[in-house]
C-alpha cells in the first residue's frame, strides 16, 4: 500500500518514508521534498505535541534551513545570542579566553516544529505508531499499530530515543544516566523587572549544578533549564512535571537572576540526561537511522537538533540522483559520513556538561576542559553538512569530519 502523493511510479522518483515528525524527520522531509524525492512522515502522536520550551540553534544547522523555503520566516521568530555569558552561581563573570564564540540564535520549539509542519511537501501522517520495519529485497515496508501497511524505497527512522526502527534494524543501545536531571520552563519577561535587558545566553556555574536562560519568541518569553545532580533514574521526556519548589531548594543562595527566574516559573518540566555511545552502524538495506535514534546526545553543546538537522540534509543530498538500485550503498555511505561526525560531537558535549559544573574544581583541569570545550566550536560551527555529503558523491572518499572539504 502507498500512502505517498502523487503517482511516483509515473515520475520515477522514489519514495522515502520517515518514521517520526519531530524537528530531526519534518527537517529531513524539508529537505528531502526541496530535492525531488517523494515523502511522507509518520507520527505515532495523534496530534502534535511538544513541551512548550526554547532551544538553541546552532550555526552549522541554521545555514541549512535557511537554503530552504524557510529563510524569510525563519528571521521572523529567531533571537539572535553573540556567544556565552559565563558565571558563577554568585554572579562573578567567568573570562574565556581567546576569541569570541559565533552568534547563536534561539527558538521556541513549538513555533519551530509549526513553521516546518507548514512547509514540508509530503503528507505528515499523525496516529500512524510505528510497529515493525522489514527490508525487502526492492524497499521496506513499514507496519503500524493501525494496521495499516505501507511500502517504500527508503525508510527512515527519526523516532528518538526509544526509536522502534532502531530495534528493527537489530540495534539495541542502553543508556547511561549522566547522574542529572534537567528542569526546562518558561517566564514570561513582563514578570521580570530587568527580563528586558537579559538579552543572550546566560550560564551559572556551580559545584555540580548549573542553570541557563536565553529569550525566545522575539524576547516575549525567557527560556531556562536547570541540570542538578539526582540518583534517581528519570524519565527520557520532555513532559514529566517538574516540582518548582523542589528546584527552587536546589539554587538557595544563588544569583539574584537565578533566584528571580525560578520564583517566577509557573511549572516546569524535567527529564533524566541519558548518554549512549555511538552506535556500530545505522544503515540496514533500505533503512536508516537519524537524530536521536542514532545518535543522542547530552545537551550541554546545544547540537541535538543541530545534528539531526545535519543529518536529513545530509542525507538528501546522497539520495537525490540515486537509482533504486543504489540506495544501500548511498546509505552506507550516509552513515559512514555522519556517525564520525556526530560521535565527536558527542563526546564534545560531555566534556562541556563537566565544565558546566566543575566551579570550585581543580583550577587547572578547569582551564582544560574550558580550552577543549571551546577548541570543539572552531570545527562544529563551520561545517557544512550539505557540502559534506557531495564530495563523498564526487570523490566516492569519505569527507572529513570537521570542516567540509573545499
């Protein structure tokens, strides 16, 4: 059965079919559909939902997005941050050597997810949950719990972390508990008497703990997120409620902002930090991985949706000319490109989460893990994913996995 528009056996175009309509699958199809390939996403949601809070989008993946239809209203949501303001938990600034770090822009990710749910080609299938995945000898074909059947030439899982077509393809990844929790939530900056004048990124550093806030919404809203240290195992989502007062008892004593900002929280949300390694292979046959069904990550370089963004315009750009014939090959070749890529984006992540919280550490292991935390943004940043992609085309070599070649 095609669930697909339009007739692709007419075209030749094959159909490519996305197994989750987070920010990683609806940028995919994004990019997918502006390369002439036939799409459709499947979520298992009946509707779209998603917690409401900010996120950080990185460099390398905002170039991408703003290649596509989405580069005029893109800059009507973003925020744009120059780099990182370093504190201690009392207020003290925290230098950075060298030179400055490149501008970030912030987002709200449920406006984010609107703007690309509006622009993607393809069908987005909602209450299609995703049960089973079989490579055929010409495709796969994708069964859900609706009983409906569908089959297509490529299919890729962008399903997170608990990704059903990660276990399909015979993987099966345990997580780590990084031994934090993390409280996300939102302040409007009108209950703020100086939430007009915080403008960027704004990081507190504690023994253990720290806590970051940024504006969104065009600077309506102050996104903040909390990371302090539990033993207990947490949830793996974004949508457990979070105890404000509890959170409050963990920044006692803090910056005044740090105080202000959690007083006037509403509610929050919280989820446990799990880490992976990297994952032996991504690709089997027709199938694939991207995002957090390949590769998650903790969060504290801001790059979980960087690199699942990389991932699908990667991606499109392998399969765009490819024959029937030739997608197991160009899949491999997908996953050989992005899993060096994105494992060294990882382990760059939990070295900055150990910066984060090592105020009052060793000053000399500080300073290390600060030059290495800042060395990681001089080859994150620039890279060009799309670029990438076409020289493993053109050279028929894997591209390097910092800088994309010349």
């Amino acid at each position: 059965m095609t669930l697909f528009d339009g007739d692709p056996a007419m075209t030749g175009r094959l159909n490519v079919a996305i197994v989750g309509a987070g920010i990683g699958g609806l940028s995919a199809a994004l990019a997918l559909c502006a390369r002439g390939l036939n799409v459709a996403v499947f979520e298992g949601a009946e509707s779209p939902r998603e917690a409401g809070a900010g996120l950080s989008i990185p460099p390398n993946a905002l170039m991408l997005l703003k290649r596509t239809s989405l580069c005029a209203a893109i800059e009507q949501i973003i925020t744009r941050s120059q780099g990182l303001t370093l504190r201690t938990s009392q207020g003290q600034p925290v230098s950075r050597p060298g030179a400055p770090m490149a501008l970030s822009y912030q987002i709200h990710r449920v406006e984010l997810l609107e703007m690309l749910l509006g622009v993607v080609k393809g069908p987005v299938r909602f209450g299609h949950r995703c049960v089973a995945v079989a490579d055929t000898e010409h495709g796969a074909r994708l069964t859900f719990a609706n009983g409906v059947v569908c089959d297509a030439d490529v299919v890729i899982g962008a399903d997170g972390i608990h990704s059903v077509v990660q276990r399909q393809i015979g993987l099966s990844a345990r997580p780590t508990s990084e031994g934090i929790v993390a409280y996300r939530g939102l302040v409007p900056a009108e209950r703020l008497a100086w939430g007009a004048e915080l403008r960027g990124l704004n990081m507190w550093m504690g023994d253990g703990r720290s806590f970051i806030c940024f504006p969104v919404s065009q600077g309506r809203l102050i996104n903040i997120v909390a990371f302090v240290p539990s033993m207990r195992d947490m949830e793996e989502t974004w949508f457990a409620p979070g105890d404000v007062r509890a959170l409050a008892r963990e920044y006692e004593g803090w910056d005044a902002p740090v105080e202000a900002l959690i007083a006037a929280l509403d509610h929050s949300f919280r989820w446990g930090i799990y880490d992976r390694p990297p994952l032996p292979y991504w690709s089997r046959g027709h199938v694939t991985l991207l995002g957090d069904a390949a590769h998650p990550m903790v969060p504290h370089f801001g790059q979980g949706a960087g690199q699942a963004i990389e991932d699908g315009f990667a991606l499109a750009v392998l399969l765009e000319h490819a024959g029937r014939g030739e997608i197991p090959a160009r899949l491999k070749a997908y996953q050989d490109l992005r899993l060096e890529r994105t494992s060294r984006v990882q382990a760059a992540s939990r070295l900055a989460g150990r910066f984060y919280r090592s105020a009052g550490g060793d000053p000399v292991e500080q300073a290390q893990r600060m030059r290495g935390w800042m060395s990681a943004a001089e080859w994150i940043f620039p890279y060009d994913a799309e670029k990438a992609a076409a020289a493993v085309l053109s050279s028929g070599e894997k591209a390097p996995s910092g800088a994309a070649r010349a």
